[in-house]
C-alpha cells in the first residue's frame, strides 16, 4: 500500500512540475517496484543473516540499504531504457 501511495504521490509531482504524463507514470511505476523490493530485501536479509549466525542488526542495514539502491538505480533506468520510444513521443 505505502508503495502505491508513494509512487502516485511523486508520479503526480513529476506530472504537474514537467507536464508530461508519461514521465511521471515511469516515476510512479519505478518507484513502487523499488518499495516493493525494499520491503522485501528489508525482511530477507535480517532472516538470512540470523540464520547464518551473524548479528542481524550490525548487517543488515548497510547491506539492504546498498541492495535497494542498486535495484532502485536498476528499475528506474531499465523502466527507462524500455521506455524510451514511448516518453519521447
């Protein structure tokens, strides 16, 4: 859910500062699968690190924060990149 509103949220904010519709549903889109990834990477690797006897809570920060912003760096420039043909129209 927090996905969605976010991704609206700033999806509307590219939309109205850039006038472009498109952009702004690229930015939405993006930014929901990165929160998605996010949470999910978030409750992973506590679970993983615990499991393999390592202190979840020195790790785990640094390693998803770096994880979520390689994948958030990745989608948005992917999403992009596939994109691009569409944007420019």
């Amino acid at each position: 859910m927090n996905g969605i509103i976010m991704g609206a949220l700033a999806g509307v904010i590219v939309w109205g500062m850039w006038g472009s519709f498109r952009l702004g549903l690229l930015i939405a889109v993006a930014m929901f699968v990165n929160l998605i990834i996010a949470g999910s990477v978030g409750t992973a690797i506590p679970l993983l690190l615990r499991k393999l006897k390592f202190d979840p809570a020195l790790s785990s920060g640094p390693i998803a924060t770096t994880f979520t912003d390689v994948c958030g760096f990745l989608t948005f420039l992917g999403l992009a990149t596939l994109t691009l043909s569409w944007l420019l129209d």
